[in-house]
C-alpha cells in the first residue's frame, strides 16, 4: 500500500531530476537567511555554482551549534506572518533550538507521516495512540497530524499514566500505537503486571531512541505488535524522515524529500553505500527553515540492496551519535548541560562522569561527581542534602532524574584532550 | 574545664566500594596510629567513617596528604557499667539532662563499657554530666 506512490517508488533519472530541481530551489531559499548568504560568501561559491547534484559537496556542512547560534529567529527564510508552527528542540546551556514551519512545511511533513503509517499498514478506521508528549517536541503533534491524515482516530494520550494509557488500549480498542521503544518496554511490563488483555494492538511504530533487534522481538512477543523503527529530528520536520517498511530490514528515507549523504564523521569525506558514517541531509521541500548539509550526528549506511516493497534505497538501522549528545529516554541531553548545573554548585568539583544505564527496559542516568573538601560538616545528613540539591538542579536544567553520586576529590578520571565523561552501558 | 573531656573524633568521607575500608586501615598502619574506637555510618554508596585514635593530628595529616575528605567531630566518651542495663542507665540519665544524642556507638573494655556520642553542644553537655552522677571518660585515655 502506498500513499504517493510515484514520489515514494520515484528512482535513477526522474529522481535525480526532481532533486536538484528541488535542491536549486532550497539553495535559492537559503539565501533569505544571513549565515547562508555569509556561508556562500566566505566558501566563494553562489547558487549558480550548484549545477548538478554532486556539486553540493562544494557547499560547507551546517551543524547543530550553527542553528544555536541563530537563536531565535535567524535561520527563518521567511517573514513572521507565514509561519505556522514553532517547535523548539532541548537545549544545551538552557538555550533551545527553534524550528519553525509554514502552512506547506506541515502539509509536506503530513504527508510523509501519512506515507509512513501507510507503509506499514496503518489506514483509515485504525485506532491510533499516540503516547509521546505533546508540548514541544515534534513526535507529538507531528505523529498526530500524520495519523489524522490518513483517517485514523487519534487518541493523543500523551506522556505518564501508564496504567491509564493500557486501559484506553482496552476500553478503546486501540490498534496502532507510536511511543518511544523504552516506553514501549515499560508498558508492557506494567500490562503484564495489570493482567490486561492488549490483543486489539497489532502496530506499533516507535522512535526518537536506537533501539535493538532484540527489544523489537520482545516487543513484538509480548505486546503483539508488528513493531516499527521510525526515525526523524526536529531540524528535517521531525519523525517520519525514514521508516522501515513491512520487511523490517532498513528504513525508507524519502529521497523526493531529502538529499541523503553519508560522510566519514572526521574528515567529512562522502563514503559509499555500505559504508558506516554520519547521516548528514539537505532537506528538499522545507520553506520556513531551508538547511543545507545539515550534519545529523547519526550514524548509519546506506543499504545496497533494493527493497522488496518497490520503494527507493534504504538507511541501515541507527547505530548510535557520532557526538555527544545522549537520548534518554527519548530527551536529549548534552553532557555540557550536566558540567553547567554542577558549576553552579560550589559543594562540588569540577569533574563528572556520567552513565547511562537500561535498567527494566528504562534509561537510568547516574552522574559522578567530586565533593569539595571545604563543605565537609562530617555528617551524614549534610552529604544526602548535598545529594539532593545536585539532583534537583539538574532536574530542573534536563528535565529528566538522574542519579547523584558523590566521589572523593581526585578519584574520577582527568582526561588530557577531549574528555570522555559519558559511559553509555545501554546495549542496543 | 569542659576541654578535658573533648574527645577528637576523625569523620572521613568515604565511597561505598570494595577495598575502600582496607585503603583507610593502610593509611592508619602506616601513620603508626593506633585506633581506640571506629564507626562507619552509610548512605547511599557514600559513607562517613568515624574514628578515635591515639595520634589524631597525625592521622589527620596521613589522611589529607592522601586527599581524603576528612575533618574534627567533637565527641565525648561516657562510662557504662558492664552489665545489663549499663546502656539504659547512661541513655536514660542524657535524655532526663536534655542532652540529644545525634549519633553514638559504643564498645566494651575488660572493665567497663563506653558510649561515644556526638551532641549537639559538648561543651555545655559535659557541665550537665559532671554533676548527674554519670562519669566522663577524659581525652587523655583517647587522644594522646
């Protein structure tokens, strides 16, 4: 079942036609915006420069910290009075990325959702849950829109709750259900617990974490579902940038939609299918906030083998992030958010690590911090006090709980060069 | 006055893990000191060991060079008679006294019995406990 099914089968000639048509076109949209205008000017290049679709490697990459440094508004290719939708992404320093839409970005990011859950088998008369929260992070109102689209009914359950949201699986009779793989987990477990009768389920699509093989069998063991990876960022919409098909073996990136490379993470040299880098996307159809080269931080391939359901080349399953940033449970979280919060606490060093942990199929943060030898009282109590004050900052700052344990000074690790304070134990 | 029965306590901040205990007791033997009492209280994976020994500031200093977290609790030592209801006589007579025990951990001579407590005001519970019929152990049999 397709939903367009010309731009999702289109390939060779006709699709390379339409892309650079389409890349032409978003390389003139850039141009409204003053670090693209500058980018072009400082590499020497104009837009005529971009004649075919290998000339973009003569196009600098755009990185996450060049959208920070935009903040708010700069990278907007349009004026205020025809934006639709604002999203922001979790910031570093307390400073968010913010993504905006026009009335054709949520059209065209609609779309694709709709061809997502099409491929998968979702259709009218499904009743489809979405658990993932609706406030500012796009996997909310983005699946939603999707979801409504093709005709389904769309219970927008939301975040928490969990013994709630199993009762509205029953009571409704929900069919499809999008949430994140952890929570995923979590919720079967609390079902089983609940002795509660899930067999109206038959898909689940879920995302915004890497998540094994083998929590896709346990999942589709217990809870009943064909389970779907959906993968997508805030930057290039949101979800549904790619999806895997009913073979369950890669993800459909739209390549009407999207210009895929695959690059080496330290040289930015482009690497051949089948060869493991970074994700780096220069999104076609986007009119608020055009990107060029936009460096994922994913890492993946491009898969050399065509797909059996007809659609176009296929990006291997997500491997994990070529930089730091940490996905817990479905949030993200750089470790110089962490090193912020504890500055701002004089109890405590300087040095941190941090784990990360899956334990009963949820993501657990555990930080390691120093005490400093001046706040010592020799009691108990002032120590769990301190405890809690490091918690409570930090989640106030992440938005997520984690774990404060105090070192004595000197015993964590000194790094020389770059450190490497996150120790992710999480096996995916 | 009061001073005499001060006891120097060492309260060493320490993580909860395995050989950490047997790290603290190296440091003690090769700083040749010798230990009179010890007390370990445990948090989530972080502990505050307690000790009384004969040398403090020399523990002390063995303990920093190390760079430990460590610092001086004021304690007193209190006799207890060796027999059942040592421990209820001297807890009893603190409590009539208005003295609040804000931790304490004991042991036993050949002769006697000691409680050591950490209370909110030493120097002012010594006053009270001198006159209440209760017998102070002095520093000197702690501290050298």
């Amino acid at each position: 079942m397709f939903w367009n099914e010309k731009m999702e089968t289109l390939k060779g000639k006709d699709l390379k036609e339409l892309q650079l048509k389409r890349l032409k076109a978003t390389i003139k949209q850039t141009q409204n915006v003053g670090f693209y205008k500058q980018m072009f000017k400082e590499a020497g290049i104009t837009p005529d420069d971009i004649k075919t679709l290998d000339d973009i490697t003569k196009i600098p990459f755009t990185k996450k910290a060049d959208l920070r440094g935009g903040y708010p508004f700069g990278f907007l290719a349009v004026p205020m009075n025809q934006i639709n939708r604002i999203h922001t992404t979790s910031g570093t320093t307390g400073k968010p990325t913010v993504v905006a839409y026009t009335k054709n970005d949520l059209a065209a990011w609609t779309e694709l959702l709709a061809r997502n859950f099409t491929m998968v088998g979702i259709k009218a008369g499904d009743i489809f849950q979405n658990a993932a929260n609706y406030s500012l992070f796009t996997g909310g109102l983005g699946i939603h829109m999707g979801a409504e689209a093709i005709g389904c009914a769309v219970v927008p359950s939301g975040v928490g709750n969990t013994k709630r949201q199993i009762e509205m699986i029953q009571d409704f009779g929900v069919t499809a259900l999008h949430c994140t793989p952890s929570y995923a987990m979590h919720l079967t477990e609390v079902a089983e617990e609940m002795n509660a009768d899930l067999s109206s389920l038959k898909i689940g699509c879920f995302g915004a974490e890497a998540w094994s093989d083998n929590t896709r069998r346990d999942l589709e063991n217990r809870l009943g579902v064909k389970a779907y990876d959906s993968y997508g960022m805030s930057e290039l919409f949101g979800p549904g940038v790619a999806f895997e098909c009913q073979e369950q073996d890669g993800l459909h990136i739209w390549h009407d939609s999207y210009l895929v490379e695959i690059i080496d993470p330290k040289t930015g040299e482009t690497l051949e299918a089948g060869e493991k880098g970074e994700l780096v996307v220069t999104p076609l159809v986007k009119e608020a906030m055009p990107l060029l080269r936009y460096r994922t931080g994913d890492i993946t391939m491009l898969m050399e083998d065509d797909c059996e359901c007809g659609r176009g080349q296929k990006l291997a399953r997500f491997f994990g992030r070529s930089d730091d940033m940490l996905t817990i449970r479905g949030i993200n979280v750089f470790p110089s958010q962490i090193e912020h919060v504890l500055k701002n606490i004089p109890d405590v060093g300087d040095q941190f690590m941090v784990y990360i942990d899956r334990i009963n199929h949820l993501d657990e943060m555990t930080i390691e911090v120093e005490m400093s030898k001046s706040v010592f009282s020799g009691e108990l109590q002032d120590l769990s006090r301190l405890q809690t004050k490091i918690m409570k900052a930090l989640q106030e700052t992440l938005t997520i709980r984690a774990r404060v344990e105090l070192k004595e000074p000197g015993s964590l690790p000194r790094f020389e060069g770059k450190a490497k304070r996150v120790i992710d134990r999480r096996t995916v | 006055m009061s001073e005499e029965y001060i006891i120097k306590q060492l309260s060493i901040f320490s993580e909860n893990k395995a050989g950490k205990l047997a790290a603290i007791a190296k440091i003690f033997l090769d700083a040749g000191i010798s230990i009179q009492a010890f007390y370990i209280a445990e948090a989530n994976n972080f502990g505050v060991v307690r000790a009384i020994v004969d040398k403090p500031e020399v523990a002390f200093e063995a303990f920093a060079k190390k760079n430990y977290v460590l610092k001086y609790t004021d304690v007193l030592a209190i006799k207890m008679n060796d027999v059942p209801g040592g421990l209820y006589e001297v807890v009893g007579l603190l409590g009539d006294l208005g003295i609040n025990i804000e931790y304490s951990y004991g042991y036993r001579t050949k002769d006697y019995g000691a409680l050591i407590a950490k209370v909110e005001n030493p120097a002012e519970a010594v006053e009270k406990i001198k006159n209440s019929g209760l017998e102070l152990l002095p520093a000197k049999d702690y501290n050298f």
